[in-house]
C-alpha cells in the first residue's frame, strides 16, 4: 500500500497521506513522496488545481517545511485547496497554510505552535 495517493480527474489532482497505521504522520520518505507528487500536480498542464488532504499529527518540522514550500511554489502557479480530516496540527496545520482555501470538517483537532509562515497563493497581490 502507498504511504501517498494521487488521482486527478477533472482537471483536479488530489494529493492524499494514506498512513492510517501512524495516524498520517509524516516521515523523512514521506514528506519527499508529497514533494515530489506536488511538483508533479505543479507542472502538469491537465491539472488546473490540486486538493490535498490533510489527517495528520504533523511530524519532521524540517520535513514540514519542506513540504510547506513545495505546496507554495505550486500555489504560485494553480490553485491548492486543504481539506483537513479529524487532525491537522503542527506541521499537519502548515502545510495547509499555503492553501487558497482551508476546508476543516466540524470535530478537527487543529493547532500551531508558532507563528505561520505568510505564503503567496495563486491570484494573491501580496
């Protein structure tokens, strides 16, 4: 089984952590799978927005970060929405800061320790 899935349909890919064993965490070779599958969703012309889901613990801070800008680079070029399950805290909340949009279901458990850092999504004049 993948740590990380990827489907696109409609012009969307949706980029989802699939490590229910762990709670979603993410690992070093899990935060490089994410990267990797957003620089894809990023160059692929077919694809005009990329959803990612987010369930997660957190995980690496580096690897977070990583991962944070990575998304932001994409959210340069497309729209990037986060749709967060039951938990997004820590680095499960910042790699969802880049997002344009931030969907959360009502019982999220959700949480940063710091300041967030500021990201340039698509369309932004910032």
């Amino acid at each position: 089984m993948s740590a990380v899935l990827y489907s696109s349909s409609d012009r969307i890919g949706v980029v989802t952590l699939n490590r229910p064993e762990v709670h979603n965490a993410f690992s070093d070779e899990v935060i490089v799978e994410l990267t990797a599958l957003f620089e894809k969703a990023g160059a692929d012309k077919n694809v005009r927005a990329v959803v990612l889901r987010v369930d997660s613990p957190g995980g690496s801070v580096a690897g977070g970060e990583g991962l944070h800008d990575a998304i932001a680079r994409v959210a340069l070029k497309k729209p990037v929405v986060a749709v967060m399950g039951g938990t997004a805290a820590s680095a499960g909340y910042m790699v969802a800061v880049p997002a344009a949009r931030i969907f959360a279901v009502d019982s999220v458990a959700s949480s940063w320790i710091a300041r967030p850092p500021r990201a340039r999504s698509a369309g932004s004049s910032r």
